[in-house]
C-alpha cells in the first residue's frame, strides 16, 4: 500500500511493506516496514538512496519541507528512500511491552531485530520495487549496518556512503570495544572541564545532593546522581558541550533544570535503543553487561560522565524501561551470531566512502581506521572538523564530499 502527496520542493511517497519477522520462517508470521520516498519534482526517475538511521532504535530522519541538508543535497542526485527500521517509527514499534507470553519469548523476539534482519527487509522491499542495485548512507548503527549489507548482500549495493559508523569487522571482542569508549569519554570530559572550569563544582554539588536526596523528576521518576551521569552522551554532539553546560548552570530543582534532566536522554522515547544497544557491537558472542563491568570506578561514584554506556539499573530508574527489563537481562547474556564476513569485505568490490571523526566518542577511531584499511576500496576522509553528528551538522558538505570520494572525484 502506498500513499504520494506534494510539499514545497518534494514529491513523497509511503509505503507500507510486508515482512517475515524470522526471515527463512514463514511460519512465524509478517510484520509491517514502513518507507518514505523523498523526490525532487523533477527527479522522479533519479536512482535511489537509501538512509540508514543510526541507534539501535531510532526511526528514519523525517524529512523538513522544502528538504534541507544532506536530504536537499541528495535529491540532487537521487530519490531517497527513508527507512524506520523493525520495531521503530511506523515500523512494528517495540513499546513498552515486548510482544511474547514470557521474558524468554520476549527475548527471542527482539533477537530478530538486529542488523541482519534489516537487511535482508531491504533486499525484500529493493525486489519489490524492482531496483537493480541502490545507493547506501548511513549514519552511526546505519554505518555498521551498511557492513552487514556488503557482507551479506553486495550484489544489491550501487555505492556505499557511511558517517561515522566504521563498525569493528574482524569479531574484535565487546569488551575491547567498551574499554577504548571509557577512554575516549574520560577525554571528553576533561576538554569540557577545560572549557568550563567552573562547572565541576556545580556538578560535584548536583551529584551529592542526588545521593542525599530524594528528587523527583516531573514524570516522577527518582533523579539519581547515576542517572544524572548519564548526561555525559552529549559530550559526543557538536553542540553537546553547551546543551551540558546550561543545564548545570541552571539552579537546581528549578523547573526548567527538572524538565532538561527528564529529557536529557531518549532511552524512553525508544525503549530498545537501551534493551539492543550493546548487541550492536556484538560480532558474535555475549555481551555480559560489558559496559557495566568494565566503567571506571569515578564514573560510578565520581563526577565521571558516561557516554552511550547502557548499565543494568537503567531497567530501574528509567519507568519507561521497566517491562523490558528481564528480557534485557536474558539478552545481555544472549549468544549472538556474526555480523560481518570479513573475508568478503576484504574481497569487496562496491565504491565505499566513509568519515571517520577523531575526536568520535562513540565510536573508537582506531577501530575505525582499521575498518577502513580492511575493507577493499573503501576510502576514508579522517576529520577533526565534526562530531559524531557531522552528517546532521553539516549534511550538504559532507554527503557531496562522500559522493566524489566513492565516484573518484576526489
């Protein structure tokens, strides 16, 4: 089923897609994928671009009109097709209650929502749209699944444009990884100290108030000096720095501070970002709650803040996180298959053009560079210009540099 109207500079359509949950059971039913095409009005036959949001959990983009950024950049070249991913947006929304009868079949569940199974949602709906080959960009976990793509389905693939989403490829342990975040975070808290000295104070003194005290948030959640930490996945935005600095600036329990607090994560909005997010990283094997395990004490009980770190008392402080909680617990202990095939990467013959930000705070720019060095062809522009939200900060630059770097302009 589809749907087309009009907006100023765009013609869009949405469509409605049917999809196995367990690809290669049929048995276990369809779920619904929800697309929406973006075209120039003149640009009705331009090949495709598919965007793949990063997360885990996050819906596709939505798109301003007349598009702007990289979306108005892109309709110079292509039709772009913006895809919620399984179990976000308009795309069978995992809830607050995960469809099963137990914790267990709750776990399982959501062991169909992962990278894979993405792609093989796309290679369905490329079939039903009677795409030879498309165009790939995508951003942070679009980026590592963007990798699962050219390791499962190349043939499928025109170009592949990724920012700031160089997965480890090569079954690099979770721990590893967690271990490089926890440092590239201790760096980012200190360049903020450096720039504002004086909030240090402010901060120690909201973290032992927290702890003394029984604070409520405005949903009546208990603001917790743990819960509070988690403040820090700004530090990884371009404009994180600010946004951290005139919430601490604010005087405490304020309305205005208790309303920051309350919206200064989107664990909620989108509960499997929390319950799937170490599972990205898993190239095979458990995770363990390795990002727990491995935090440093001062990001414990010191003024440390975290980054894009999930903890197991989240499923606690979080309300909006509760229902989700024996599954994540089943999950963190989870087997999981590879993502990646290495050797096909290494063999890889589609154009491939990646950032890769030094300064990224969630993702490990060793790691990355060495993606880029082990993937075939895939050329890579290292910058310190950008944060991890590069693409959202400046799209229109970014995405045409991508593009005359895959097409050897550059």
């Amino acid at each position: 089923m589809s749907t087309t109207y009009r907006v100023p500079g765009a013609v869009v359509t949405e469509r409605e897609h049917s999809v196995p949950l367990v690809h290669g059971d049929p048995s276990r039913g369809t779920i619904g994928v929800f697309t929406r095409e973006l075209a120039a009005p003149d640009g009705l036959d331009r090949p495709y671009l598919v965007f793949l949001q990063g997360g885990p959990g996050f819906e596709a983009a939505r798109p301003t009109s007349p598009p702007s950024g990289w979306m108005g950049r892109a309709l110079k070249d292509f039709r772009v097709l913006l895809l919620d991913q399984r179990g976000t947006g308009r795309s069978a929304p995992v809830g607050p209650v995960i469809p099963g009868a137990t914790p267990a079949d709750q776990a399982e569940y959501l062991t169909h929502f992962r990278a894979d199974s993405i792609v093989r949602d796309l290679e369905l709906i490329r079939a039903g749209l009677g795409v030879d080959r498309w165009s790939l960009l995508g951003q942070s976990f679009g980026g590592f699944t963007s990798l699962t793509y050219l390791s499962l389905a190349p043939e499928g693939l025109r170009e592949v444009l990724i920012t700031g989403g160089l997965a480890p490829i090569d079954h690099r342990p979770v721990d590893e990884i967690y271990a490089a975040t926890w440092a590239r975070v201790r760096e980012a808290n200190q360049r903020y100290h450096d720039r504002y000295p004086g909030d240090l104070d402010r901060l120690r003194a909201i973290l032992r108030r927290l702890d003394e005290e029984d604070v409520r948030l405005p949903n009546g959640d208990r603001l917790t000096s743990r819960r509070f930490r988690q403040t820090g996945i700004w530090l990884g935005d371009s404009a994180g720095f600010e946004r951290l600095h005139h919430l601490l600036e604010l005087p405490f329990g304020s309305p205005a501070f208790m309303v920051d607090a309350q919206m200064a994560s989107a664990w909620e909005r989108n509960p499997i970002y929390a319950t799937l997010h170490e599972s990205c990283y898993a190239d095979g094997g458990v995770t363990g709650w390795s990002a727990h395990r491995l935090a440093p004490e001062e990001a414990v009980t010191g003024e440390l803040l975290g980054a894009e770190h999930v903890f197991p008392w989240m499923w606690e402080d979080y309300a909006g996180l509760r229902a989700h909680r024996e599954a994540a617990q089943l999950l963190a202990h989870h087997a999981w298959p590879r993502l990646y095939d290495p050797d096909r990467l290494a063999r890889n013959e589609v154009p491939v053009a990646a950032t890769v930000y030094v300064d990224d705070v969630y993702v490990e720019r060793s790691f990355a560079e060495e993606t880029a060095r082990s993937v075939r062809g895939l050329r890579a522009w290292v910058t310190n210009e950008y944060a991890h939200n590069g693409l959202r900060a400046d799209g229109e630059r970014i995405l045409g540099r991508l593009l005359d770097l895959a097409r050897g302009r550059a």
